[in-house]
C-alpha cells in the first residue's frame, strides 16, 4: 500500500500503520485528545463479548481522522463523518481457527487485539461469538469491499500464511457493498471448488452453510445477525443474491 500512495506523486494521497499506534489507549478529539493512539468501548458487548476499539490519528497531510466518528475539524470542533469512506480490500484465504479469512473478518485489521485483551474483550476471541459483526456496525461499515482472490489459500484451516508453492492462482476479484454475502457467495464458489480442485476433501471448515457452533458459517451468521439488528443490508442465502460475473476477455 505505501508503494502505491508513492505512485501518486503530487496528489493527496498517504499511508498511515495502526500497528505503530495499536498499543495506545486514547479519547476522541471531541474530548480534547489530539493524540494518535486507539478508542475503546466502556464495556463489552453483551451478546459477542468484544470491547470495540477503532484507530484515530493524523494523517501525513494534516488531516485528523476517527475511524468511527470522521474527519475531525480542530478549527469548529466538529466531525464530518460524510467525508470518510472506508474500503475494505481483504485477500480471501483458509483460517486454521475460523475456518475462512475474508471482508468481515477483516475487520481484525480495524481492531487493536491488544488493548481489548487487556479490556477483557479480546477482539480474536469474539469472532466465533459474531464479534466482527459488532466492530463492523459500532465503528464504520465499510462503503464498497473488494476481495482479492487473485492468489488464494485454499488449503483447509492451514491458513491464513501460505507459501507461494500451496497458494493458488485463481485471478479473481469479487466485489460487493455487503461484506456477508460477499464472503458467503466467495466461500461456496472460489475457496471450496479450489480446495477441492487441489484434492481436498476436508472443505467443511470452509463450508459457509455449515452451522455448528464455533464453525465458519456459523460466526458468519452471527456476525450478519448484528449487522441486520443495526440496520445493514446482510445476506447469505444463495436465492438472495445477486451475482454479476465480468470476463477481462483472455
């Protein structure tokens, strides 16, 4: 990502690493803390046992940032939470503890692992609880979410690290402004079919219809079920979706 802000020479356009800040618990800027550093919720939630955390910092560019709230204006003191978009570009690939990585459980990027651990929310830990479903609504759903299945992990719960040798080349990318069924309709039609190309049987940790508890398609329901409460558009039911396939013609 830094090598393609740098493609941009002349333009308004940087990076910024949560890492470098993900240690350190802050306020907003509505509450006089113009710091870099990471919000957490009171409390956890009741139902997924997460404490939300989001990121806020300044940019190289001077502009101040709440990932939930918007751009900070510390001239009014207020918040423009139209001006900010979020795009979440996830690479979609096995998970050897939640079964399949990809636009919801992304959302581990958004979090800081460390600090709601310490809060006793450890973001992680909720996901089979449908934890990223309460980060996605509680800080800022994403406008659009690309997922990168160029070059996949489809080797059942050995993920999220593969080597080049095991990742496949599928040159697919699916996009969609509903991470769930994004995820849902990925799972069934990229990562399983591989899987099984590769001679793999095991494909039930994939399996986004497969809801025991703790499995994929059993946390992706949780999640979509936090995300229906707050108001999103969320679905993983083959007959409700809508597919638009685009061939590049080679």
């Amino acid at each position: 990502m830094q090598k393609v802000a740098e493609s941009f020479p002349g333009h308004n356009v940087s990076t910024y690493l949560w890492d470098e800040i993900a240690s350190q618990k802050v306020e907003e800027y509505s509450k006089g803390d113009m710091s870099d550093g990471y919000i957490l919720a009171d409390s956890p939630d009741k139902e997924t046992g997460i404490v939300v955390s989001y990121p806020k910092f300044k940019t190289e560019l001077g502009t101040y940032i709440s990932f939930k709230q918007g751009i900070w204006d510390p001239v009014n003191k207020t918040y423009n939470s139209g001006k900010l978009k979020v795009i979440n570009i996830p690479v979609l690939k096995s998970h050897g503890g939640y079964g399949v990585t990809a636009s919801v459980k992304h959302y581990m990027g958004v979090v800081s692992d460390k600090l709601t651990r310490e809060a006793g929310g450890r973001a992680h830990y909720a996901i089979g609880n449908g934890g990223m479903g309460t980060q996605l609504v509680e800080t800022r759903f994403p406008a659009l979410n690309i997922l990168d299945a160029i070059w996949i992990n489809a080797n059942p719960r050995s993920g999220p690290a593969t080597s080049y040798d095991e990742a496949t080349n599928t040159n697919v990318i699916a996009a969609s402004t509903d991470p769930v069924a994004l995820d849902y309709w990925a799972a069934k039609n990229i990562l399983m079919p591989t899987a099984m190309t590769k001679g793999r049987s095991d494909i039930s940790s994939m399996d986004p219809d497969n809801s025991e508890p703790g499995s994929f398609g059993n946390w992706l329901s949780l999640s979509m079920q936090k995300i229906r409460a707050a108001g999103y558009a969320a679905n993983a039911d083959d007959e409700m979706l809508n597919v638009y396939i685009a061939n590049n013609g080679n």
